[in-house]
C-alpha cells in the first residue's frame, strides 16, 4: 500500500514515469494524425480491393470467397468460394471490423493504423527492456512514428501491418513475461507469433525471431516443456486454419503454390525464389531496390531524391551498432543486430519482388539501431561533436518532414485514379466493366466489375470499357513469354475490338467500338 500511494505521488508530482509517459502518447497522437492523413491521400492499392472482397463475402454472405477477382482458368481456380492464396486471420479481422464500424476504404485503412500504433508500442516495450533507457526507446518512437516509409505501409489495407502488430506484440510479451514465468511467456508470445503466420507469411520472422530471442536469452532454463510450448500455438493455428482448408484441398494447393509466383511475377516477369540462385546478387537488389527505390533513388525528381540522405542515415546507424564494439557486446542490442541481419538476410535472399510494403517490418528495427547509436554518439563525443552531431540530426529531421509533406500534398498517383474515375463515370461504364481491383471502392464491390488481367480470355466477358492499370500493362508486356496464347488474344482485342479513350500515367481505359472476334 505504502509503494503504491508513493507511486500514485509521483505521478501526481510529475515524476520522470509520467513525463515518459506523455511524450509516447504525445508520439502516438502525432502518428495518429499523419497516419490517418495519408489515409486520405495515399492511392489506392490493387490488392487491397482484393484483400476487402473476402472479408465483405464473409460479413455480407457467409463465406470467404474472393469475387472481385476473375480466377477461371488460373491458378486462382477457386477463390469466388475460398481465398486460399493467403492465410485467413486479416480476413477474419477485417470483417469484425466491419461489423463494428462499418465498410469504406478508410475503415478498411483504420485497421491497420491501430495495428501500426501497436507496433510502435510494442517497440518501446521491446527496447526498454533490452537496453533499459526510456530515452532510447522514446527516440526510436519517434523516429518510427513519423518514417513516410512507416507510415505509408502502416495505413495500407494489406495483412502487413496486422501481421507485424502480432508479431512484434509477442516478441514483446515474451521479454515481459519472461522473468515471471518462462512458460507462460513461451506460451503467449509464441501464440502472438503464431497468429502472426496465419495473417501473413512474413510473420515467420517474428516466428523467428521470437525462437532467437528465447534460444539467445533463455536457452539453459526452456527445457523439453518449454520447447513443447513454443510448438503447440503453431499447431493449434495450423490446424484451425485446416479444418478451413479441408473445404477445398484442391483449391487451397493450387492457390497456395500459385502465389509463390503469382499475379507478381506475372506483371513484373521476376520469379519471387529467384534470389536463392544468386543470394550475393540477391541482397545487393534487397538494398539498391526495396530500400533505395523508397528513398527516392529512382525517382526523376530531386526533391525526392534527398531522401537518400536519410537512408544513408539509418544506414550509419544500423552499420555503427555494427561496428562499435561496446553496443555489439551489449546483451540486448546484440540480439536486435541478428534479429535485424536475419530479417534482412531472408528477405534479401526469399523475396525477390522486392515488395516494398515488408518495409512495415524492418524499419523498426533500423529506427531502433539508429536511437541507440545516436545515444551511444551523444553520451561519447565531445562538445564540438555534439554540435556536430546535432546539425545532421536536425538536417535527417527536415528531410523525414519534407518527404512527409511532399507524401501529404503531391499525390499524383491519387489525382490519376480520381480523374479516371471521373472519365468512366462520365462515359457511363456499367456493371460489365474489367477494371484494375481498387474501382471496386467507388463502384461497389457488388457491382459486377471484375478486375481480370487476362481481359476476358477465360470467361467471355466483353465489356464497354477496360480500365487498366501498371498491373495490366505489366502482364501485357510480360504474357508473351509467360502465355503466348492469351497474350495473342489480348493484342488482337485490344487492336481490333477497342480504342484508347483515355489515358494518364498509370491507367488506360480503352472503350469497345467493334463486334466480338471470331
């Protein structure tokens, strides 16, 4: 009683805790905003069209098909009746959030920046209790918080923000739980991570990374029922997620290795497992690619080409940590140096689409190693340093500021769609439509639009008007060698039976102007 009426004056007197505790809601309160903010200005995804269709299926009709898709004839054979192609938990998520709050592109986004919020929390938790400074941890916050890479994917309708939330929420539950009860700490965050798996299949590195963590702190006191109890939530989801699959054993097989390529190799002609042939090449495309493409490294614009200066900031400080012999030596930044290196590593090497939303999983990692080698650079250098020190600082924050506001306020890719939308509106195009998955959000989803690559080759659909996006143009391009046949068709309906309409930089809307082909 005495600790406790000392705690709640300290609280009241405002004590170093409740100062700590203000500024990580005030850091919350500044991610909520601009998360909620790009929400409204960031384009719209393909796939998240096709990630909100299963979930509406199930809130509306009972089952978890995919219907704004058109699969016969693919490897997507199936998905109207069950989405197999991807693991079920964000699914199910969705439509309990639906069923609270009702659908729209917004609510779908929403789910995902609470899951990003839990994230950044869970990181704090995670690095207070590996380095033990608030200081640290609050740095590493804010520095996530306010990432455009964050919280770009932080805000996106895909499973990657859910999946890191689970995923990162067990790795955080474990370090809380441990000194406890290692058992139940085992049990509970391996359930977390466990869950992360079936919501994405990049929760097998926090998987991993929750086994790295209990091998590196804990390996002499887990014994067999420890090990027992890292394995049973994985079971457990595996086979709930089984009696799913025993609906459709056929379907679930072709779906499942389909995807390993998948509808990515097909617009872009990369096989995804491709980097295990060369993993040197492979890793030198992880940096120059899915980070230096979203630093701005490709981009024609200098103003968004600054952005690689803070790139080479993270890197700084990731490779410091590295280097620095008394962070590498210390017991809990070590173990967030491999857990960084093995991310990257499998990544780098598994998936070679470079898909830049598997961002929302490492960047943590290097706002993490960043704040603990600008600690480590602050607590060591002399006054000049300092000063030094904090000008890059102050220059790596105008930067991460510039990129938000230029994500904010300069949204060409948005003004394409809404202008194209505009133009099929105005045109009149119906419920026979072929169109790129994200119309689904201003037509219905209910509509009888269909997004179908293949532009009706498989199901006879020859509609008024084709509204085709870089997915379709990708697989266009990249059909003549992946299906000569329906890419013969394409050309020939396209040349024949269409006429260009409209077009911007990412879409083409073709109009129908003749008969069908014989």
């Amino acid at each position: 009683m005495a600790a406790s009426a000392h705690a709640k004056r300290s609280w009241r007197l405002g004590s170093p805790a409740r100062t700590h505790w203000l500024a990580l809601l005030g850091l919350l309160c500044v991610y909520f905003v601009l998360a909620f903010w790009t929400a409204t200005s960031e384009y719209i995804w393909s796939n998240e069209a096709w990630f909100a269709s299963p979930a509406l299926n199930l809130l509306r009709h009972g089952f978890l098909g995919t219907t704004i898709l058109e699969s016969k004839g693919t490897w997507l054979e199936g998905i109207d009746r069950h989405t197999y192609w991807m693991p079920p938990v964000h699914s199910l998520a969705q439509s309990l959030w639906y069923r609270c709050f009702g659908f729209s592109l917004l609510a779908m986004r929403s789910l995902s920046i609470v899951a990003g919020a839990v994230v950044l929390l869970a990181w704090y938790s995670i690095l207070k209790r590996l380095g033990g400074s608030t200081g640290i941890a609050l740095t590493a916050v804010a520095i996530a918080a306010t990432d455009v890479r964050f919280l770009t994917f932080a805000q996106l309708g895909r499973p990657d923000a859910l999946c890191a939330a689970l995923g990162t929420l067990g790795l955080a539950v474990y370090l809380a739980l441990r000194e406890h009860s290692l058992e139940r700490a085992l049990l509970a965050g391996n359930a977390l991570a466990a869950l992360s798996c079936i919501t994405h299949p990049c929760g097998e590195l926090y998987a991993a990374g929750l086994l790295l963590f209990a091998l590196y702190l804990d390996r002499s006191r887990i014994g067999w029922r420890g090990y027992a109890l890292i394995a049973a939530p994985y079971c457990t989801a595996l086979a709930a997620w089984g009696v799913y699959i025993l609906q459709a054993p056929v379907d679930f097989a072709k779906q499942l290795f389909g995807n390993i390529g998948g509808i990515g190799t097909e617009f872009s002609g990369i096989q995804r497992l491709s980097g295990l042939t060369s993993p040197l090449i492979a890793l030198k495309r992880e940096y120059a690619l899915r980070y230096g493409s979203m630093f701005g490294g490709y981009a024609t614009n200098p103003a968004d080409r600054i952005q690689l200066f803070a790139l080479a900031i993270f890197t700084i400080g990731v490779a410091g940590c590295a280097l620095t012999p008394s962070i590498r030596h210390h017991r809990g930044y070590r173990i967030l140096l491999l857990l960084g290196a093995a991310d990257f590593l499998t990544l780098g090497i598994v998936d070679a689409f470079k898909s830049s939303g598997y961002l929302i999983h490492t960047m943590p990692i290097a706002a993490a190693l960043l704040a603990v080698y600008l600690h480590f650079l602050f607590s060591h250098s002399t006054a000049f340093r300092k000063l030094t020190l904090a000008t890059v600082l102050v220059l790596f924050c105008a930067v991460q500021l510039h990129a938000i506001g230029r994500n904010l306020f300069l949204t060409p890719d948005r003004w394409d769609y809404e202008n194209t939308l505009a133009f099929l509106h105005h045109a009149g195009a119906g419920p026979d439509t072929i169109a790129a998955g994200e119309f689904a959000f201003a037509f219905g989803f209910e509509s009888g639009i269909v997004d179908d690559i293949r532009l009706g080759y498989f199901s006879g659909r020859r509609p008024h008007f084709i509204a085709a996006n870089v997915i379709y143009d990708g697989w266009l391009h990249h059909s003549s060698a992946l299906s000569p046949v329906v890419h013969d068709y394409m050309i020939r309906l396209l040349r024949d039976q269409y006429r260009v309409a409209f077009h911007n930089a990412n879409y083409t809307v073709y109009q129908r102007i003749t008969k069908d082909l014989p």
